[in-house]
C-alpha cells in the first residue's frame, strides 16, 4: 500500500506541527499563569481585531485539538475569557444574593421552585427593594466590568 502524496504532506506537517511546539516549549502559554498575566492583553487585542482574534483562535485549537496536544482545558478557558464569559457567568457576578437576586442553578425545577418559594414567603416591600436593587444593577452592568471580574476570577483560581 502506497500513501499518496497528499497524505504524505499532511502527515508531515502534522509531524513537523507536534515537534515545534515540543521544541519550542509552546505548551508554557497554555497555563492557569499564562491566561491570567495575559488575559487584558487578550482582551485588548480582541476588542481591536475581533475577526482576526476568532480566526487565529480557531485555527489554534484546531490544529491543537487535531494534534492531541497539552491546553485543551486552558484554550476552553481562553475562549470563554474572550468570547463568552461576558454573557455567561459574568451576569452572575452582579448578583448579590438575597439582595437583587436569587441563587438559581440552571435548568434545576427543584432550584427554582425554591426560588419562587423563598418569594411567596418576602413580604411584599422586600421583593420591591429586591426588584428596584436588581433594575439598578442593570446601570453598571458593562462588558469592561464582567472582563475586569473574569480576571479577579482567574486570579483566585490560580490561588
């Protein structure tokens, strides 16, 4: 059996791909340390060359996906710092419970069911000051401050 030489090119390349990044030592930017020291830097270059940013990104983990190597975890956390995060965990981080809003666990009947109780139980002044403290939220609840409360969380993580 023959390889053709298309295969023999990719097979090379992928060869060619693992070596570098072992000889290189690339795997030192797919650390906890690392996304934490650059995440502003991330962000920054993100919000200037967004196409740019999602297409090396992509291509990134692609190729390190494809090549089983070490990051995979620090990549998905990558991209959640860059383009997700804002509109996942970070309204989470506006929330102070018992205060502009409850604690509910996604897709969780029980949770919510908790939730609407612990509300029947409020008096009526209280779930308004609860209402009014969440609407205010809503004032400073900014892209730039999920970002900054991301990198708060990415420090405590790295502990």
């Amino acid at each position: 059996m023959t390889l053709q030489p298309q295969k023999i090119v990719l097979l090379v390349l992928a060869v060619a791909a693992i070596v570098l990044f072992f000889v290189f030592d690339l795997g030192r930017f797919l650390t906890l340390a690392s996304l934490q020291a650059n995440h502003q830097a991330l962000v920054e270059f993100h919000d200037a060359h967004r196409l740019l940013t999602v297409a090396a990104f992509m291509a990134i983990y692609i190729v390190q996906t494809a090549l089983s190597l070490p990051g995979a975890a620090i990549l998905s956390l990558a991209a959640g710092a860059l383009f997700v995060t804002p509109d996942v965990e970070g309204n989470r981080a506006y929330c102070r419970w018992e205060e502009n809003c409850l604690r509910v666990e996604l897709n969780s009947v029980p949770s919510y069911r908790e939730a609407l109780e612990h509300l029947a139980a409020l008096g009526e002044a209280d779930v308004e000051a609860m209402r009014s403290a969440g609407y205010a939220v809503l004032g400073h609840h900014t892209l730039d401050e999920e970002r900054r409360l991301f990198g708060e969380f990415l420090e405590e993580l790295a502990g």
